[in-house]
C-alpha cells in the first residue's frame, strides 16, 4: 500500500521518511524538461472502505494507518470497516483515522482502499480518484469492473499486478494471501476430520498419524505442509516444477511422477501440462490417494481455468471419512467433484470443501498482511 501511494505521486518514500516534513518532492515531466514541484502531504487523502457481506477482511488496518498518518497522509475510514476482522473504529481513532460514512470516504480522498473493487454504484462517484485492490484484471469477473471503472474515469491499481521480485515482495497480495489460505486450509480439514492429525499413544490404544497429500507446492502449498507437519501428520507433496529440495527442507516426502516434462512458467507460476504427462501424473495421483486421508489442493494458473488433478474415481477409492480442501475452487477446482463455496460429502463418506474466502476466514491475519 506505501509503494502504491509513492507511486501514485512519483515520491520516494525512503526520502519523504527522513524528511518528516509538510512537504513532498514531486517530479512532473513538462515539455520544457524536469520540474521541481512541492506538495504537502496533507493533500493525499486515503480512504478506507468497507467490504461488502461476506468479505470479513479490511484493506486498513490501524498499526498501518498509523505509520502513514505519520508520514503526513490523512486516513479516513468507513464505519465498521474493520470490525469483521476485529478492529473496532474506536482502534482507528486512535491509530490518528477519521472514522466516518461510506458516501464521505468517497467524496473526500483521492486514494480509495479496499480489499475487493468497489461496486459499480461507487465507482460512478469517484471520477478522478483512484481505486486500490484485488482487481485480477485478467479474470472474467473482472471485466464489468474494468468497463465501469473506465467509463466512469477511475484509475484502478490491480493489487494482483504487483511484479514477484525480491523489492516488490513484501507488497505482494498474492503471496501474503495464499500464505493465509494455505495455513487456514490445514485447520478446516483438522475441523472436519475425526481422528488425530499426530500418532498418539494413550491407555486406549495406540493410533497412526494422519497422511497428508499437498497438490502445488507454491506459497499456499508451502504454507499447508507446514501447519501439516506443526500438527504431526505424515506429508507427502508435488507440483508440477521440481521443488523436491523444498518439499523435503521441510520435512515432507516429495512425489515423483514418472514422466520427464518441465513445468516452469512465467513469474514463478507453474505452466500448463501437456495431456501425456496429465495421465502419468493422475495414476500417480489416484495411488497416493488411496493412502492419504487429508488432501489439500492448491494448483492454479494465474487467467485460466483450475487444471483437474482429482477425477470422481480416484475420490470413490479414497478412505472413507478423509477430507480434500481445494483452494482452486475459485477456477472450478482441482477436484471434478468440488463445488464452489460449498462442502460436499460423497457416497463414500469423503469431504470436498471447496471454499474461496480460506484467506478471510483468519480475517485479522490476512488484512494485516495485506496492509
């Protein structure tokens, strides 16, 4: 969010930081050549917003808001915009925000914060402004936003957007968010299952851990065989690239399909297979599933449909009471059974849930990263 808001009047913060002044040093390209021009902080208005029914996560969250209300910007927030994800306004307040409503947040501030895009309704109220979020332009849901939006004369920063290099990391939305989901995926399969995740021996009986089974092995994967591993179970993991020294650094064993093809893509994402490796790849997967109880699911290219890697055969010789958390429900899974936004139990007693919002199901969390 710094780096949008430097970007947004070409400062720098590194020096507007050590300067903690009222002023700040703009440089505008005229036909003329370079011009030095000053501003004063105070004119960068932020605006906060609230999600809408169903989005427990805030763009904003008070220990940020106050680091830039240091750095001189003006942060005005909606009523109850952080109040899902356990910020009352009361703590904006205090962080130095002005608390106030929806149609004041929009006519006030230049710069407009919120986790999703606004609704149509707002975006035709903010002619000249600038919106901030989770646009992923590249998506069809995207697509009434972009023509709202340019319609209505709003910029949009499509957080989703931001370059994956080493100084563009930590404003990473992707990242920070998948990391969430990966890790809350683990606790809502722990939530369904009905034996212990860690080998236990007690004065009943000795009983095994739990086999866990990672598809994608990128920063939400990542994330899930860690919390797996945190709760004793047994992981096993495998992504299209060969990440077999991370899997292993972590103490997972790594699955090798039994077909030589590389699937590195572009920015770090995996690139679609090819249909020859898909089947070698689904016969290894059809026999780990077999032994696994918890499977989590994370493959997904970035514009595209979510690839199938589980098919309702491979489920139907599943363990009864396992449980597959597919967190690419969002691209139409990566289970041919899952459903989106919903928990299906099959014939053979194996839960599918296919939920999108992992992320702000650990609200606070994920709006402070995402801050």
């Amino acid at each position: 969010a710094s780096l949008v808001l430097a970007q947004h009047r070409f400062v720098s913060l590194s020096i507007a930081k050590s300067m903690r002044s009222a002023a700040v040093r703009v440089w505008r390209r005229w036909p003329q050549g370079f011009h030095l021009q000053c501003r004063s902080f105070s004119d960068v208005r932020v605006g906060v917003l609230k999600e809408a029914v169903g989005e427990q996560r805030v763009a904003m969250v008070p220990s940020v808001a106050e680091k830039l209300i240091k750095d001189g910007y003006a942060v005005e927030v909606e009523h109850g915009a952080g109040q899902a994800a356990g910020f009352s306004d009361a703590s904006y307040t205090t962080a130095g925000c002005t608390v106030t409503g929806r149609g004041k947040v929009v006519e006030n501030n230049e710069l407009i914060f919120s986790v999703n895009p606004p609704p149509p309704s707002d975006l035709a109220n903010m002619k000249g402004k600038t919106a901030i979020s989770w646009v992923a332009r590249r998506l069809p849901d995207a697509k009434e936003t972009l023509e709202v939006a340019g319609a209505s004369g709003v910029q949009l920063v499509d957080l989703t957007a931001v370059p994956r290099i080493t100084i563009a990391q930590k404003l990473d939305v992707l990242s920070s968010q998948a990391k969430c989901a990966g890790h809350r995926a683990v606790l809502e399969a722990a939530n369904v299952y009905g034996r212990f995740f860690a080998p236990e021996v007690t004065a009943a009986g000795k009983y095994p851990p739990t086999n866990t089974m990672i598809l994608g092995v990128g920063v939400a994967g990542l994330a899930a065989i860690g919390t797996s591993k945190a709760m004793g179970s047994v992981v096993r993991a495998w992504d299209v690239r060969d990440v077999s020294d991370q899997v292993q650094s972590m103490g997972a064993s790594w699955i090798k399909v039994d077909f030589e093809e590389s699937g590195a893509g572009e920015g770090g994402y995996a690139k679609e297979s090819s249909a020859e490796f898909q089947n070698a790849q689904k016969a290894t997967f059809h026999k780990h599933l077999k032994e696994c109880e918890i499977v989590i699911s994370t493959a997904a290219i970035p514009g595209r449909t979510s690839p199938v890697l589980i098919e309702d055969y491979m489920v139907k010789d599943m363990k009864p009471g396992s449980v597959i958390v597919d967190l690419a429900a969002a691209g139409g899974g990566n289970c041919t059974s899952t459903k989106r936004d919903e928990v299906v139990v099959t014939e053979n007693g194996v839960t599918i849930i296919g939920y999108t919002d992992l992320a702000g199901r650990m609200a606070s969390q994920s709006s402070s990263m995402w801050a």
